[in-house]
C-alpha cells in the first residue's frame, strides 16, 4: 500500500506491479480437444464452442477456470442430432441460454434435453476492433418452442466484464411466452480433481418487499436442506455448496448472483438489470441450482445419487429475464455482464457494482493522529481505490487521502492510516477510479469512529 500516490502517476505504477490489461485479442483455438473461438485481453480469457449449443465452455481469470466442464465428455464429438443415445440429455457445462419455464409445453420447455438450443450448432460471426472483440452466436429454430437464441459475446480492454446481449425470436405463426434464462455452471471440484470442494458458495440479495415469506422459494429439493441460508442483517441468501440437490428462487430487485470458491479466494458475478414490475418465470429473477444426491422433491419416489460419478460436483447460478408474450416473428432483449476479481479467501459477497463488489464494509477509526482504515472488494478492471478524509463541516482535511493501486487479480484488503494534523470527527469517503483518473464508483462514506485505537507512528509518503 501507498499513501498518497499522486494519481497522474499510478498507471505507470499499475503497468509495473499488477499487470495492466492488454489489448483484446479474438483468435480461433481449441479447448480441451473442441474447436473454440477465444476472446482475451490480459485479464480474462473465454472460450466459446458454438457447435455444442453456443456454449461459453469456460471464462477463465489468471489461472483460474470458473466453469464446470464435464470430465467424461471433453473432446467429444457432438451427435448430428444434438443428444445422447436413446435422446439422453449431453450435459457439457459451460454458460448458455435456455428458454423458461421448465415444463410441458405448450407453456413450458420440456429440457433439458434438447437437441437444438441446448446441444445443437450455432452459427458463429466475429467482429473486433482496437478496443473491443466480440462473437454472435445464432441457433437453429427448435421446432417443439418455435425459440430461436441470438446473442452478442463482447470483452473490452481492462477488463474482466464479459457483456452479453441475448436475443429470443419466435418462429412460430402463434404467440409463444417465455423468458430469457442464462445458466452457469460452476465447478465444485477440488483443484488436484479429486473430491468435493466444501468452499463454495452462492450469494444474491434478497427483496425486502419479497412475495416470498423467506425471501425465496424452494423449487426442488427437500425444505431442510442445509445449503440455504438468509442472512437477515446483509439481506441475503447464501448458499453453501455440500452435494444435496435443491434449488431455489428469488423475486430479487438487486440485480446480481455472485458464487465465491474460498478455496482459492476467486468471486465470480452475474449482473443483470432488474424489472422489478414485470413477471418473471417462477417468479424469480435469480436461482440457484445445487446438483447433489437426494430427493428432488419430498413426495419423490427415487433419489438422486451422491456418487459423484453419476452426479457430478457442481452448482448452476441462473438469471431470468421477464416472462414476455411472444407474436410470430417477435424478439425480446436480455442483456447480462459476467465478471470476475481474486477475493483473498473465504469471504463473501455483500455488494455488487458495475465495476466492483464489497465484501466487507469499510471502517474509519480514529486513533491518535491517524485514522486506521478496513474493509474488503473486489474489482472488475485495474485501477486506484481512494479514501479521503472530511471533517465534520463536510470539507476535505489537507494531506488526508489514501490511494491504493487495485486489479482484479488481486484481493483488494484495506489495511491502512490515514495521518493528520488535527483531531476529526468526520468521515472517510471511498472512490474507486480508473487507471486514467476517471471515477468508476463510488463506494460510500462511513463516519469516523471516535474511540480509543492504539494508532503507530505515521508513516512517510
């Protein structure tokens, strides 16, 4: 940490020390033996089969890959029909689109399986330029829904925001309603590929003006599955990944899903823009899949397996866009952004930005003649988190900022003083800027805290 660094100076600063993004490359590869377009840009790297659904197989931060792929199907060639034999669902992995709600149709979708939308080709169209590269994935017209998907892949440059814009037609000559889903799995996998990795966990914020009288529903599994949870303080649900199928939904307003492997300290979000005052399927927003052993219902007749051969460690976060009628030709837009940032551990998720997440509220301590700073983020692209000391008539105290250089590579801890001249009972204001100087987010203000702290002598700038 720095204190004080002038803010003209951090992009040299950032260029040296945390890796500054490169410029977003798209270039034509293979992932784990399939034909894959890959969009990079120094940061994060994904990689996108659309021969196996128009998939984004996998989204990668550093060394590290988010998404489940699954181990007894990699490199295989797809069927010409999209399934397995005898019409058995190909569960691949990866991030992709289904039309909702589930069921029988005519108002539902009857998959998976699904040839065409879930396991069939897409047609595949790229685009780059100096800043941005991007890919359009087209499916076929599933000939049971009459849905046709569409959606545009862009990654920027210092970034790890993938932005996504989802297109659903109807092909049909009647009116057809469903909404735009969007499932991730995540891996669940411990890193040597051996085992259950007990730190994984799912937040999302839950409506303070819920239908729900938990603040979610249950959709499958048994009502006392211990992988759900409310956090009533942060107004949360968390969910705590042990391999007991269940899943839920939530009617929330707040416009993300996170999961956070603790294991290795990485956050991965999906940020959406809410429509609070439209139906949604299920009623929900955001769910929350948790594949495991069990019953998926109390009155269920059989159970799923634990053995992890037959059900594999994984969770799905999942976002719906609004339940929308549908006249022949119509199309309805979801547009969605995945992101990533290194947490430092097992910490979670309470806020989520457009650029940043908090995961634990910063504080401002008086102690002696410095004010001792805290809390935990995570940032989306490199850039200077930037505190500055008020007193309490609101006016800036001379020489009292902090600035610290973030990326998303890595956690972002503040652990620092403040030092000044004077007593103050004012407050510390945190921003979070650009590499350029352009302000990102604001990420509050908290009140000094006035009582006793063992305070170090102040350090030089």
């Amino acid at each position: 940490m720095r204190l004080s660094a002038p803010l003209a100076l951090m992009g040299l600063f950032l260029a040296a020390d945390l890796g500054l993004a490169a410029p977003p490359v798209l270039r034509e590869t293979t992932y784990e033996g399939w034909p894959a377009t890959s969009l990079s840009n120094g940061l994060v790297e994904v990689f996108i089969t659309p021969q196996i659904g128009g998939r984004i197989m996998q989204y990668r931060l550093g060394d590290k890959d988010y998404f489940w792929v699954n181990p007894s199907l990699r490199g295989q060639t797809p069927p010409a029909g999209g399934l397995g034999e005898g019409g058995a669902w190909l569960n691949w992995g990866g991030e992709k689109l289904w039309p909702a709600p589930q069921g029988a149709l005519p108002n539902g979708w009857p998959g998976p399986p699904d040839g065409v939308l879930d396991g069939g080709p897409h047609a595949l169209r790229t685009y780059q330029d100096a800043n941005q590269v991007a890919v359009r994935l087209t499916s076929q017209d599933a000939p049971d829904t009459g849905v046709r998907f569409s959606r545009g892949i862009r990654l920027l440059a210092g970034t790890t925001k993938v932005v996504i814009d989802a297109t659903m037609t109807n092909t049909t000559t009647v009116p057809r309603s469903y909404g735009i889903w969007t499932v991730a799995q995540h891996d669940c996998v411990l890193p040597d590929g051996d085992g259950l990795n007990p730190q994984v966990t799912g937040f999302a914020p839950l409506n303070p003006e819920s239908k729900f009288a938990d603040g979610y529903r249950l959709l499958g599994g048994l009502p006392d599955n211990p992988t759900w949870s409310v956090n009533p303080a942060a107004g949360l649900l968390q969910m705590r990944y042990q391999h007991e199928v269940g899943k839920v939904g939530l009617d929330s307003v707040g416009g993300w899903a996170a999961v956070v492997d603790g294991l290795r300290g990485y956050a991965f979000v999906s940020h959406f823009t809410p429509s609070p005052g439209l139906r949604h399927p299920d009623d929900s927003s955001v769910e929350f899949w948790s594949n495991g052993g069990g019953k998926t219902h109390p009155d269920a007749t059989w159970e799923m397996s634990y053995d992890p051969a037959v059900t594999p460690y994984y969770i799905e976060s999942e976002l719906l866009g609004p339940l929308v009628t549908l006249a022949p030709g119509e199309s309805t837009d979801f547009t969605y952004t995945l992101a990533a940032c290194n947490l430092g551990g097992d910490y979670p998720v309470l806020a989520v930005t457009d650029h940043s997440l908090t995961s634990e509220e910063p504080r401002a301590v008086l102690g002696g003649s410095a004010v001792h700073l805290s809390g935990r983020f995570g940032v989306f692209q490199p850039g200077v988190l930037r505190a500055t000391l008020f007193d309490a008539g609101g006016r800036p105290v001379p020489t009292a900022a902090f600035e610290q250089a973030v990326s998303p590579l890595e956690p972002v801890v503040l652990a620092g003083w403040i030092s000044h001249a004077r007593r103050t009972e004012g407050y510390v204001e945190f921003k979070l800027f650009d590499t350029a100087g352009k302000l990102l987010d604001d990420l509050g203000r908290v009140p000094v805290f006035t009582g006793r702290l063992a305070c170090p002598p102040p350090r030089a700038n």
